[in-house]
C-alpha cells in the first residue's frame, strides 16, 4: 500500500516518528507520500525524506491556509527548491475559516498550477467550502495536461463526476470513508476504482476503529479494508489497483 498524503514530518511524530513508520511497514505500507504546507515546515520535511530514502517522499506547495500577502515572495523562494519534488503539493483554496485572503488564495493556487505544468509534475490539490471558485480554475486550465490528486474527497457523486472529467486525476481517501456519518460510500459506488487512491492525512482524521486519535500511515490499512467491501474485490486487488493509479499519477517512485 501507498499513503499518498502523510504530514508524517509534524511535529506529532517527533517522539516516536521511527516507531510509526516501522508499524507502517509492518502492516504493508512501503511508501509515504508527504505534501509541504509552509516555508517553515520544508526543512523538517526534507530532513524526514533523507533520514528514510524509498520510503518518505517529499512535495513543494504552500497550503491555502498559509496563504498572506507576502505569497507571491514565499512561492519565489519555494520555486527554487522544486528540484526533486514528487509532486506540487499541498496547494488549492480553503474558505472555510477564513476567506480573508481568497484573492491571493487563487492567485498562489494558479501560480502552482503552473509549477505544474512547467516541470510536468502532478498537483495535490485541498479543496475546502471553495468548490466552484476551484474547479472554475481548474477549467481554465484544462488544455494544460494536468494530473494529480483531489486529496481528501469527500463530497457528492455530481462533484465527484466534475473532478473525474479531468482525466489526469484521481480522488484521494482517507478515513472519512470509514465515518458512520459520512456518505462518502454511497458516493464511491459511483467512482471507479481506477479513479481513487489511499491516503491518512495523518495526524488528522483517523479511521474507525481509531477516530478521534492521532492518525498514522499503518492505518490506511483501514480505509483499504473498507474500500475492499465498497468495490467488492479483494483487499489485495484493492491495494494493486490503487498503486497502479498511484503509478500512473507519479511516476515510478
């Protein structure tokens, strides 16, 4: 299995970040995907990528909700530091708690989309109470052959349907899934299974049987197992047929 979208480098894990990684090996997660937030968090991201090469791979992104007026300087000095990036990631809009600096949200967000497409990197896009605004960009760049993730899907099977009508991408999913309260299963029927990757956005939203607790990427063990039942296939076939679209959206790893 692949975690495609760990914070594995957060200080949640300093006490015990070798420990955790060992019990993601152990229940078959062989690689970790890690999208950046801000300038700060690049250097103990970087230093996680070093300590485990082949495991921990990193990303070059400032999230949305790190988004100020000075973006345009930050993003200047994170294009230097592309080289070697997996991914453009962890980038997008989020309006949810603040919609103060929506303008320079888009802004930040169109300037990495063109990282993007410049060094034919895959995005890893957030997308929170900012639906149309983000898929509107998105379309506007639809001729740029784009690929990527929607990390974190959870919405409807009509917003699943416009994501999946840019064919580089993929849904990422996690442990929403797994929620009692969550339709995201409803919704999944209508996805295809070559249309979905594994995530744990750890430390954040853990599955059942360990909502609420810091998450870890050995539990996307959990979400694989869910998703199994979902599409009716084996645990295993679940897990070849998401890294191969992992594959396909990254590259060799």
């Amino acid at each position: 299995m692949i975690d495609t979208h760990s914070h594995i480098y957060c200080s949640e894990f300093d006490d015990d970040r070798a420990e955790v990684l060992r019990r993601a090996l152990q229940a078959g997660v062989d690689k970790v995907l890690m999208p950046n937030i801000n300038e700060e968090s690049i250097g103990r991201m970087m230093q996680v990528a070093k300590e485990y090469p082949g495991v921990c791979y990193p990303m070059m992104g400032l999230h949305p909700e790190d988004v100020r007026e000075d973006w345009a300087q930050v993003l200047d000095r994170m294009e230097t530091q592309l080289d070697g990036m997996i991914a453009v990631g962890e980038v997008g809009l989020d309006f949810y708690w603040d919609a103060t600096y929506r303008k320079e949200q888009i802004e930040a967000f169109e300037r990495q989309i063109s990282w993007a497409a410049e060094c034919d990197l895959p995005l890893v896009i957030h997308m929170r109470k900012a639906e149309q605004e983000l898929l509107d960009v998105m379309e506007r760049h639809r001729s740029e052959g784009l690929r990527g993730v929607f990390h974190c899907f959870g919405g409807s099977k009509e917003t699943a349907a416009r994501m999946l009508r840019h064919e580089g991408f993929v849904l990422g999913i996690g442990g929403v899934v797994t929620f009692k309260n969550s339709r995201l299963a409803e919704t999944l029927r209508h996805v295809p299974l070559d249309r979905i990757v594994l995530e744990t956005d750890a430390p954040y939203l853990a599955p059942v049987p360990h909502r609420g607790k810091r998450n870890e990427p050995s539990y996307v063990a959990h979400v694989a197992r869910f998703l199994s039942n979902i599409y009716n296939v084996s645990e295993a076939e679940l897990c070849d047929m998401t890294n191969l679209n992992v594959k396909r959206v990254f590259g060799s790893l």
